[in-house]
C-alpha cells in the first residue's frame, strides 16, 4: 500500500515543483536496493523514513546535476545510462521470485543472498507463474524490436510505451483466468491483497 500510495502522490506532488530531464516521477527505482536492505534488518516501518530522508539528500543534490563539469551527452550516457543498468539488474533480479512463482522465501538484506535462496528453491518454480512471465516477456521484448520508436531517418526517438499494453493485456488475462481457467490462473495482486 505504500507504494501503490507514492505512486500516486509522489508524481502529483513533483508535477507541481517542476522537472528535468534527469527527474524520475513516481517510486524511484533506484531506491529499491536501498529500501529492500533497510526493510529486511529494521521491518516494513522503516521505508517510509528511508524514502523522505532519501528525497531530502536529493534536492541537496539536485543543484549540483548542473555544473558544468562535462559536456550534457557525456554526462548523460556516463551517469544515466550506467546508473539505469544497475537499478535495471537490482530490479530484475529483485522480480526473479515472481517470475517463477516462488513464495515464503526468507528475505535477506543483501541482493545475492536472496538469489541464492531463489536459486536453492527453483525446483519449486511454478509452471503457471513462468510460462505466463516468459510469455509476456518475450512479447514485450519483440514489440520493443519491431516497433522500437525511431523517426524516419532511423534515428532513436521516444520509445512505445509497450509496458503500459502488456499489463493491459496481463490485467485481461488475470482476470479471464481467475474467473473462467483457474487452473492456469498466475499468482495476482488481489491474491496478495484480498
């Protein structure tokens, strides 16, 4: 509930103080290490003190993101693009659980623990979970390759937001599966949160 609450005002909130183009609206994914870690060893209560005392080291640093230091396209590509691959392998790796179906796992602070917790139960996957994620991935993964967003020239130009039509298309199957093939239905949130 936390998140699904940050997700909805954190962005209402920042849509009203401005942005940039190094501004990321809602949840920020980089701190999911951070509040996973803090969360495992303290408890669930901790998060939100995590997360303000977070945005509050952010806008001490949100003046230095423009000092002059390198020029705009390598600072992007340096920064941005090596710091969104780390939060990118943190969150997959963080997802495998759900991926495979795994549940009760103990949760441990540091990221490779949890994988070879996740790795000492995989023979425990379950075929429904990973068909249904394989499937939905791989789709996703073809309609970022043949539609990718690039202008006419063939230059890079804002991506499709194929995400937001795969959890359409997952929202439909979840809900066709619980009601009418329930032996195939996924794990869903309302299983999580009835």
């Amino acid at each position: 509930m936390m998140g699904l609450t940050t997700a909805i005002y954190g962005p209402f909130i920042q849509g009203f103080m401005g942005g940039s183009a190094y501004n990321i609206l809602g949840p920020a994914a980089a701190l999911v290490n951070v509040l996973n870690r803090a969360s495992a060893e303290n408890g669930a209560e901790i998060i939100p003190i995590t997360a303000i005392f977070g945005g509050v080291m952010g806008l001490f640093v949100f003046p230095f993101t423009y000092l002059p230091l390198f020029d705009e396209v390598e600072r992007q590509v340096s920064v941005l693009e090596g710091f969104s691959v780390g939060v990118a392998v943190v969150i997959a790796f963080g997802q495998i659980n759900f991926a495979l179906g795994l549940r009760g796992l103990t949760r441990h602070p540091a990221l490779a623990e949890n994988l070879a917790e996740s790795w000492e139960h995989v023979g425990e996957a379950k075929a429904t979970e990973y068909i249904s994620f394989l499937v939905f991935f791989v789709f996703l993964y073809c309609l970022n390759k043949i539609k990718p967003g690039v202008d006419e020239n063939g230059k890079p130009k804002a991506k499709k937001p194929w995400l937001v039509f795969i959890a359409l298309i997952g929202v439909v199957y979840g809900y066709v599966t619980s009601k009418f093939l329930p032996d195939i239905k996924p794990y869903l949130i309302s299983d999580q949160y009835p």
